[in-house]
C-alpha cells in the first residue's frame, strides 16, 4: 500500500470503558480500521482527561481511573477516512473525532 505524501489523521477521542456488542469499542474500532483497508491504526491510553461532561478521568484517583481516555489515531487518505468514520459514526456515543492534514514522510512495512 501506498500513502500520499498529503495524508489526513484521524483522531476519535473516546473512553476505555467504552464499548460496541459486548467488546471495548477502540478494539472494534482498530479491527473494523483494518477490514477497511485503512492503513493502520494506533490506540493510545491517556493518563488524564476530560470530555464534553467536564468530569476528570485520571488514573491517580483509583475510583477514576476504570475510564481513563483513549485515542485511536489513524493516517490515511481523507475520502478513506471520511468514508470509514461515516460508518462507524452509530458506533460512538459519547467522544470527539478530528481529522487534520498529515505530511507522510515514510510508511514502511519492514519486509523486502
């Protein structure tokens, strides 16, 4: 696979407690990223935060920290990308999603 050079991030800010048909929702995100054909997709646990409710999540207060943040960013093409956040979109409840340009300097898979 090939990226363009002009790319797009998409970033869906959601919770780790989070959840579609019964399993985490960044993991449903992440393989239905990869049924898509999206290039990849990285989920990354926040350590603090707070969403549209104002309520601190933080892994300091242990009856806090069973929804700490969650991000699931992935880089692509931006038709790929709108095209894919379109269907998952009834999947999200609560959370952000942006998208920005991205300047794709390499993608590699490691293999010859």
């Amino acid at each position: 696979m090939v990226l363009p050079e002009e790319s797009y991030l998409l970033r869906i800010f959601i919770g780790d407690s989070d959840r579609h048909e019964g399993r985490p929702l960044y993991e449903w995100i992440v393989m239905e990223a990869r049924r898509s054909g999206l290039a990849g997709a990285t989920v990354l646990r926040g350590m603090m935060g707070f969403g549209a409710h104002s309520r601190i999540h933080t892994a300091k207060i242990e009856r806090l920290s069973d929804d700490l943040p969650v991000v699931v960013e992935i880089v692509d093409a931006r038709e790929k990308l709108e095209a894919f956040l379109d269907g998952i979109d009834g999947a999200i409840h609560e959370g952000v999603a942006t998208m920005e340009k991205a300047q794709v300097k390499f993608y590699r898979s490691g293999k010859k």
